[in-house]
C-alpha cells in the first residue's frame, strides 16, 4: 500500500457502555506517537464521544473528554463527523469540542475511496 | 496474498473469534500467507489457558495453539487490553505480586505498536470485531 503512513481510525460506539472508544483512541494515540498521520472519523454513536463537558460515567472508567481533548498534542488535528451523523442524532455542531470538521456524504465517500489503512472500533 | 487478523471479540461468547479461525485456515488452505493474529479489545480472552469448556466443545485457545504450531503465525495479545480484563503471563503476574497467570507461548503479551506493524506489512488486514 502506498501511502502506509496514512491511518484512519473510525469511532463507531459511545462513551461509557464499553471500552470501544477507549481502546480505538489507544490505537490512534500509539499510531500518533510511532509518526503514522492519524485521522478520526467518529461515525454514528461514536460521535457522542466528542460531546463537551461529558463527565465520568457510571461503569468506572475513565473519562474519555480528557483523551479527545489531548488529541492535539499528539498531533491529531483530523476530528471528521459526517454530517448525516449530526442530523440523525441531532447534535448541533456547538455542543461537540473545538476542532471538529463535519463531512458531507461525498466527503465521507471520498475518505473511503481511497487506498488507506483503516481501523474500525 | 498476505493477509493479518485482529480479533476482538470474546470467545464463547461472540463469534469472531471463531469465524476468525476458520478464515485463518481458508486462506492457508489457499495457499495464502497468514503474517500473524492480533488480539485486542475482548478479543485477548482467547489468551486465556485457563477457559474449560466443556470436552465436547471447541476449546478455541487450544486451536490458535494448534494454528501457531502448524503455520508458525504469531499470536500477538495487547498487553494493556489483557492486562485490565485479568489475562496475564507469568512475569506479568510476578511484577504484579499475583498467584496464578493464565498467558502462556504461544500467546506473547505486546503493544499495540505490533498491530500497527502487522497493518502495514500485510496486504490485508481483516478485523473480526463481534
């Protein structure tokens, strides 16, 4: 594959009700770190991940606002919702973290268009 | 074609594991390369010496054994991954002050590092998520 240093991670569960997200960010964080360009595309009940203000839930995990909030400094800038997300769960973008780029339905085809490596949590 | 499995569902309890199997063996029965097995997620329960099924079902931990020993593919387990749902070598369990360990060779405790190089050196990299 040719262009191996380019990953997306997709987000596909909500905080809290399992340890999906927190394991899909360890692997977007550990990609960051090893100099792999890392994007995020939170699809679907992933994207509640991006709420502000969230707190600890009930289960005893850890939040998970303080990963999302760090992604930046591992140099993961890429934060992509589809559009269609934010309508079916009727977020408006204000309530989600700074940084974040919805993507139209041909945007998002786009991503998967091309040749990439991709995980999917 | 070279191909890696990540496996993150529980066994016994989903079927990924299982099904990640016997994708194992279609693709060798092909004549494909299998470049290893990553297990993450609750996918690191298939670690686990310790599962009993009963003797007239598939103990699925004795198959990727069988798998290693047959075709050499390594099975990788996320170390963080394990380590929190309580699937652990013996040095883990001796630098943690525990009895008993449950991951034993074949099966090696790892980073996710690995995952990412097994993304990158196989041509496809298929998950088996539930």
């Amino acid at each position: 594959m040719d262009k191996s240093e380019d990953l997306m991670v997709i987000i596909r569960h909500a905080p809290h009700n399992s340890n999906w997200l927190r394991e899909g960010l360890d692997a977007a964080l550990v990609a960051a770190a090893f100099g792999q360009s890392v994007r995020l595309l939170f699809m679907g009940q992933g994207a509640l991940a991006l709420c502000k203000e969230q707190q600890a839930g009930a289960p005893g995990q850890k939040a998970t606002l303080p990963t999302i909030d760090m992604l930046e400094m591992y140099e993961i800038d890429q934060l992509n919702v589809p559009d269609q997300t934010l309508e079916e769960l009727n977020i408006p973008l204000a309530s989600l973290v700074n940084g974040v780029t919805p993507l139209s339905e041909s945007q998002v085809k786009a991503l998967f268009s091309q040749p990439r490596l991709i995980f999917n949590f | 074609m070279d191909y890696g499995l990540l496996v993150m569902g529980a066994p016994y309890s989903q079927p990924a594991p299982h099904s990640a199997l016997r994708f194992a063996h279609a693709i060798l029965a092909r004549g494909h390369q299998l470049a290893g097995v990553f297990f993450y997620h609750d996918g690191v329960h298939n670690a686990s010496s310790l599962m009993t099924p009963p003797q007239d079902e598939l103990n699925i931990r004795e198959a990727w054994k069988a798998l290693h020993e047959q075709h050499g593919v390594p099975l990788d387990v996320c170390i963080a991954a394990a380590l929190r749902r309580g699937v652990v070598s013996e040095s883990e369990a001796a630098r943690h002050g525990y009895t008993a360990f449950n991951l034993e060779a074949p099966f090696e405790l790892t980073g996710l590092g690995q995952l990412l190089t097994l993304q990158q050196r196989c041509q496809r990299l298929i998950t088996f998520a539930n």
